[in-house]
C-alpha cells in the first residue's frame, strides 16, 4: 500500500518528508511537490499521510496483491487527542468510521524532567533499582524481586 | 567530496538509534547521570522511528504484579517453554522485575491503557499481553527521550563504532552521515548503547514487486543492531534463532489479538482443526517434555510458537490449505468487530487497506493466514542478539562481568533486539533494557572506567573514505555506460539485497524451500555470503539516498553471515516450525542444551563458535 500524493493538493511543506521512517518521501526537484521515491520501501505506515498538513497524501494497495477501488483515509487530531479513520471497501458496500484515543493528556507536559528531578542517593546507586523504583513497580510499600525473595536460583543443566 | 566532517565531543552516553529500547535508554540516562551529556544518533525522525513508528494496539509484555496477576519467574518459565529452553533466563527474569514500572509511567505519560470495567485492572488480552490504544506511543516516548538527552541528531545512519587506541576492546563512539546533507558525523563517547533494533528483509519476502515493503518487521530494521556489534567484535548469541511469523495473509497483520482477545481460532480449508495430528509425529522429534498437548491442556502451558507453526506448515504441504482464521463467528459481535479492525489501524494498516482492496470482510469471510519469511530479531518470540552481562544479583559467573547489559566490548551496551537470548521482551521489555543499559553505562562511566579513551585522526578519516566509498565507486564507473543499471564494475544497494534475499532463501532455510537447509547447503551459502561481501566492497550509491541503502546493506549482509554460522554450528532441530536442518532432524538435548556463542574477529572476518551452559531459574 504505498504512498502518492495528490497535485493539487500538495505544497512542498516538507513535513512528509521529516517524518517518513524510510527515508522514501522525496521533494521532487522540478515541480517542488512530494512523492514516493521508492514504493518498495514503504510499509504504509502511515505517519506521512498523519503528518501532511493538506491531506495530500494517500494509498495505493501494493499493486502485486491489492484491487484497485478501496480507501483507507486517516484524521489524527493532536490538540483533541483522537485518530479517526475511514475505511471504504472496493465494492463499497462496508463503510467504516472508526475512532480511538491517542493520549489522554495534553501533549508533551506530563513527561518528567529527569535533570531536576532529586538526585538517586548512593544506596540506590548501589541497588539494582531504576528511577521510580520500587514504587512504581507494584505501585504499593513492596520491594524489588530478587531471587531470594522468590525462592529462587539458578542452576545450570537441562530444565523445562 | 564537499561533505563536512562535524565531530560531537566528550559525549558521556551515546545511544545510537531511538526506538523502544533506545528512548528508554536516554530516558533513564538522565537519571542517573544528571551532569552528564547524553546524546541520541538515529537514523530517522525519533518521533516515528523504529518497529513502533505505526503505533501498537498492546503491550505485549506486563507482569501486573500490582493486580496480583503474575511474578516474574512465570514469565521466565514461559519464555523458556516457548523458545524450547534456550534462553538467557537471568536477563528475562531481570527485564520482568522491572518492566511494570515503564508501563506504569507509561501511563502517567498519557498512553491510553483500557481498563478492565469489572475489576479495574489494566484489560488483558492474554496472560502477558495488556490492550493500549497505541497510535501514539511512539511519540509519547519519544518526548520524554527528548527531554533527557542533551542533543538528538536525526537522519544520522550510523555505520561503525569507534574502538578506543589505548585499551583494546573498548569502544570510543560512534561515526556515520546525514541523510539529507550527507555531512560526516563523528560521535566521541566515553559509552554506546546499541539500540538500533532487529532486521527484516534478509530472507526473500514473500511479497514481490512493489509489495517487496510489506513485510512484517519494518522494512527500515536493517539488522544495524547487529552489523554494528558484530563489526566491532562484540560476541553475539542464538543468531540461529530467527523466526517465522503465522500472520494474515499478505498483509501479515497481528493475530495475537485475535486468538487471545476475540477468540478466533484456525482450521484448514476443509473446515477441519488441524494441529493436533502433527503433534504425536512432532512429539517424536522434540520430545514430550516439550511438547505435551494433554499436560498443555490441562495446565495451560503453552505449546511453543515454532511449534504451532510446524503444524500449519505441514498441514499447507499436505496439500489442505489455505488455513483459515474463522472470524465470522467473533465479529458477530459489534463490539469485537470493532476491536478487529482496530486493532489494525492501530498498528498494521496495510491489513485493513488488503481487506478493503479485496472485499474481505471478516464478518462473513474467514480470512487466509500464512507463514511470514524468517526475519532475524531478539524483541519478540525469538532470541537473536549480543551476549551480554547480566545483573549482579541474578547471573551466575558464566553470564556476568561486570555492568548489566555490556557486551564483551568493554563500555558497549545494547538493549532491545540488540541483546541476546530475551525473547518476549516486546515494547515494553525493550524500553526497560534501555533503562537498565543506561543506568549501568554511568555506573562504568563512574567507576572510571572511562578514563583516558585515544581515538586518533586516522581512524575518524579511515571510517569517513570506507563510508563514502559506494558514492566514490559510481562516480568513477558511471560513465563507463551508456545509461542504466548494468554496469561490469558494481550492483547498486538493491540488487545486492536481492542476493543476499535469495542466497539467504535458498541455503538457509528460507519459505521458497519450506525452511530446510543443511551442512551441505550452508557451507555453500557461507562461500557465496563470501563472495556477496567481496562484490559489497563494489557497491555504488548514485545518492545520498542510495548510501543509506548501501550501508543497511552491509548491516545486513553483517546478521546473515552470523545466521549462517550459528545455523551450521547447531547441529539439531531445536525450533522446527522456524527452522529445520534435514541432517539432524531432531532436538538433541544432550549435545546443545546449550547457548551458542560466535565472534566474527574484526580483522580477519574469522567467525568462531562456541558453546555456553544454559541456566535455568529453579526453586531454591
Ligand atoms: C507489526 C509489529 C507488531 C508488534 N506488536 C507488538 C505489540 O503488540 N506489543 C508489543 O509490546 N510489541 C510489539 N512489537 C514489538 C516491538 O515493536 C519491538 O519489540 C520493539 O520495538 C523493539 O525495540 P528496539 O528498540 O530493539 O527496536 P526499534 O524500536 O525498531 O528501534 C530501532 C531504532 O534504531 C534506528 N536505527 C536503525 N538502524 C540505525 C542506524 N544504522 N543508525 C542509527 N539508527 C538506526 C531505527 O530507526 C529505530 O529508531 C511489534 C512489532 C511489529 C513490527
Ligand atoms: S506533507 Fe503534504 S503538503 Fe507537505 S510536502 Fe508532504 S505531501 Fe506535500
Ligand atoms: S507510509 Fe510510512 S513508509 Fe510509506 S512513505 Fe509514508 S511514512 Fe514512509
């Protein structure tokens, strides 16, 4: 299902082409609008058609296995945070609006910021514990598993 | 060549590309290495970059400790019956201990978990799986990697590691180009977490033509992971262990969901269930105590992944496929029908856009499944990946020297598919080994480890006429044609893939031969994979694109000479459904209840092998 993207509808932002994991959304030099310079490469992924402001790009069903006639369209709306798709089949008789949560809060502020956070004391430095830790792991007063406290060893040889 | 050379000094902890386990990697760093500068290298846009770049509709890999739900030795037990013993069981049991606390933040972070309405507790797909509404998990780590690195450079393809000049075996960073300028990156670091995730592509796809992209793991996992250690002389584990995948057809969307969560189940094209005939005749050859469907039925253990594949492979040979999914009785339900196909727009659209194209809809139509071409990766139900310490509480002598998830590279960590023998670490797993990677490079960093790392001109200027060779080498025999691609002096990057696809396919059990090799024919896949080395010295890119190519390439032209040397030194059948060697047909547990262990020497292109005990995590 690789990529193409519509004439009239592309500007040449460029976003297509900062984001595609494969490196295959080209700006064609002559006429300045985006396209995919090798549709072998493409996983149909997605995240340039998320990411072009003019919903210029769309698929194409790979052409060795996919008929002609289908759409699957995408709306990702950040500052809502939802994705809506559209799913229309070749004899179009299903016709399919979908839609999911992408985060449930607002964009970048709940990520902590490490470098002010209390430095680790050296016990934690020494323990096997990561940032966050025990608390986070069962979110009670329990501690780390060890082997110790799970009864445990290991021991080399044939075990199932 | 025009080409800057731009040298990014005194990085503490260098993380050479950002997926899962590398954003978990440069998250953590910070932490425990508050003044220290923490860079990331990636080759894409860490925003969507990696096997995540789509989204995920589960995390595949939660103990739910919290809910009482699971410890983790169950994990390790369960990773070790599914991957028939062979597993690094002090890293799993590691990775397990901690990975509820990456999801927990997860969530804090504002990836949406379902929850279950009755009991409050995270919805379960399966006992390990956790349902998310993932489409933007990769964006969500990815800020908080941004937050915590000093500096991220993306569209950097990284190509080697730098070795320090005053102590053997220690790595001094990382050099590689931008694939947009085409500048010279030189990466100068005291420490490298090699994140930069599994490879597709290695084997022919099924697919041909312009489907050749849909493949399952994304075509962009050029097995960099892998090239760069391997180049480097770090010692690898289990490269044997690639795996096949049974996936929709074409599409090769997910099916975990499926079976797990709507309940759909498999049968071949007369309607019929079909695995549990193979079982006594596999029986003979794995031995009951790895396969032993009644004691599976009554205690839930799982029958192994390979096992299961084994199964619909012969069932196809016999001549009574295609297999089917049988959806029609799930997708009665609205609700389901909804969670089906969500479940790939998600995380693999092109399945929903197959189902679209060909008019299947599941509600009336069983849809084909089939098995996947092998791909070679270290995150999922496989191990492939570097050998690599342990923690200190856990391993026992064989697997520790030193700093939790250092290879035998001094200073050189990896994470994610990049370590060996952690199959079923997922998403979540990979993210964890980063943090734990990251915390133990700045323990090294502090316990002066470090100290007095020489990498000198020679070696930077070495790397940068090595990586713009293939540019060089076009611009020189271009000309020598009229025009096109057939030239008597080089391959581009794409018909050098196409060998190494179909040397790979053919001797090394591949789909086209039902996934079959033997000495015989690996020894002649290792003399070709020889000669396609030799020929990669003649690789000529037209552009800087082209180099990108060229150089994902050789990354994984690295992995399959590796796959090809553990597949020869494993002499049994230890994963049929993944793989068989005709010569040894059997699981042979007297001989290779073993991990292998290979060094390909940097200097010499020489591989040996050998042997590791294999430990298990028993009642003390
Ligand atoms: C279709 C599919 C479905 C999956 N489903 C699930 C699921 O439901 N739940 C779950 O938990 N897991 C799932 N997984 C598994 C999960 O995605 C992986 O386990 C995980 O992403 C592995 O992490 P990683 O960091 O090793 O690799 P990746 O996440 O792939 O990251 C590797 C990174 O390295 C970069 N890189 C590569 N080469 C270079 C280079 N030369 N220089 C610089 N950077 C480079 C890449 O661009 C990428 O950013 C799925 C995977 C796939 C493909
Ligand atoms: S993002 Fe859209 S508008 Fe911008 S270059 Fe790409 S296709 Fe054109
Ligand atoms: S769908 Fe994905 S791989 Fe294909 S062009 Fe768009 S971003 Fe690139």
């Amino acid at each position: 299902m690789p990529t193409f993207v519509y004439m009239t509808r592309c500007d040449g932002c460029g976003q297509c082409v900062d984001i595609c994991p494969s490196d295959i959304m080209h700006i064609d030099t002559t006429i300045r609008r985006a396209y995919n310079i090798e549709p072998n490469m493409c996983w149909e992924c997605y995240s340039c058609v998320k990411a072009c402001p003019h919903n210029a790009i769309d698929v194409r069903g790979y052409a060795d296995f996919a008929p002609l006639g289908h759409s699957v369209r995408v709306r990702r709306d950040e500052e809502k945070g939802v994705i809506a798709w559209r799913i229309i089949f070749r004899n179009g008789e299903k016709d399919m609006n979908l839609l999911a949560p992408i985060t449930t809060k607002p964009w970048g502020q709940c990520t902590p910021k490490l470098k002010d956070a209390p430095a680790p004391s050296k016990d934690m430095r020494d323990s096997q514990l990561l940032f966050n830790e025990p608390k986070y792991i069962r979110l009670d007063d329990g501690g780390l598993h060890t082997l110790e406290s799970n009864g445990l060893k290991m021991q080399a040889g044939v075990c199932y | 060549m025009a080409y800057k050379t731009i040298i990014e000094d005194g990085i503490d902890v260098l993380v050479v590309g950002a997926g899962l386990g590398g954003t978990g990697a440069a998250f953590e760093a910070r932490y425990w290495g508050q003044d220290k500068k923490i860079v990331i290298a990636e080759k894409a846009n860490i925003d969507r970059s990696g096997a995540v770049a789509q989204g995920l509709y589960a995390i595949n890999c939660y103990m739910g400790t919290r809910f009482g739900e699971n410890k983790p030795e169950d994990h390790v037990r369960y990773a070790r019956i599914d991957l028939m013993g062979m597993v690094r069981e002090d890293l799993l049991f590691d990775m397990a201990r901690h990975v509820d606390s990456a999801v927990h933040q997860f969530e804090e972070w504002g990836l949406p978990l379902m929850r279950n309405p009755k009991t409050g507790a995270y919805q379960r797909e399966g006992r390990w799986q956790i349902m998310i509404h993932g489409e933007s998990y990769k964006p969500i780590v990815a800020e908080a990697a941004k937050k915590s690195a000093d500096k991220v450079f993306n569209r950097i393809c990284v190509t080697h590691l730098l070795m320090d000049e005053s102590k053997p075996n220690r790595v001094a960073g990382a050099v590689g180009f931008n694939v947009r300028t085409g500048n010279y990156h030189v990466f100068k670091s005291k420490t490298v977490i090699v994140a930069a995730g599994g490879a597709s592509n290695i084997y022919k796809p099924r697919s041909v033509g312009e489907g050749a992209g849909r493949v399952w793991y994304a075509p962009w996992s050029s097995g960099s992971a892998y090239g760069l250690l391997i180049g480097a002389g770090a010692k690898m584990t289990q490269m044997e262990n690639r795996i096949v995948l049974a996936r929709f057809k074409d599409g090769y969307g997910p099916v975990g969901a499926y079976f797990l969560h709507l309940k759909t189940y498999t049968q071949n094209c007369n309607g019929e269930e079909y695995e549990s005939k193979w079982w006594p005749q596999l029986q003979e050859m794995v031995g009951k105590e790895y396969l032993d469907p009644e004691l599976s039925h009554r205690t839930h253990r799982p029958i192994p992944t390979c096992l299961r594949n084994h199964a619909l492979i012969n069932e196809v040979n016999a001549g009574r496929g295609p297999i089917h999914m049988v959806t029609m009785e799930a997708f009665q339900d609205p609700h389901l029908e909804e969670i089906g196909w969500h479940n790939f727009l998600g995380m693999t659209v092109g399945q929903a856009v197959l189902w679209a194209a060909t008019d299947v809809d599941p509600k009336n139509e069983n849809p084909e499944l089939t098995t996947s071409e092998p791909y070679v990766m270290g995150s999922h139900a496989t191990g492939c990946g570097a050998w690599c310490s342990g923690p200190e509480d856990v391993s026992p002598p064989e697997y520790f020297w030193g700093y939790n998830r250092m290879t035998t590279v001094e200073g050189l960590f990896g994470a994610g598919d990049a370590v060996g023998g952690t199959p079923h670490a997922f998403s979540s797993g990979s993210f964890t080994e980063g943090r734990l990677a990251a915390k133990a490079a700045c323990q090294y960093i502090d316990d002066g480890k470090a100290e007095g790392i020489r990498v000198s001109d020679t070696q930077i200027e070495r790397r940068r006429a090595e990586i713009y060779k293939p540019m060089e080498h076009y611009r020189v025999y271009r000309n020598e044609i009229t025009a096109g691609s057939v030239n008597p002096n080089y391959i581009n990057p794409r018909q050098g893939l196409d060998r190494l696809q179909k040397l790979m396919d053919e001797y090394c059990g591949g789909v086209t031969v039902s996934y079959m090799t033997n000495d015989k024919l690996l020894n002649i896949g290792l003399k070709k994979m020889k000669i396609l080395e030799e020929d990669l010295e003649k690789l000529a890119a037209e552009n800087i694109h082209e180099l990108l190519r060229a150089w994902e390439l050789k990354h994984r032209h690295l992995t399959s000479e590796a796959v090809m040397h553990h597949t020869l030194f494993r002499k049994e059948t230890r994963w049929p459904g993944y793989y068989y060697r005709g010569d040894a047909l059997k699981v042979d547990d007297e001989n290779w209840h073993v991990l292998t262990v290979s060094r390909r020497d940097p200097e010499t292109g020489e591989y040996t092998m050998e042997k590791a005990p294999c430990y298990h995590l028993v009642e003390a």
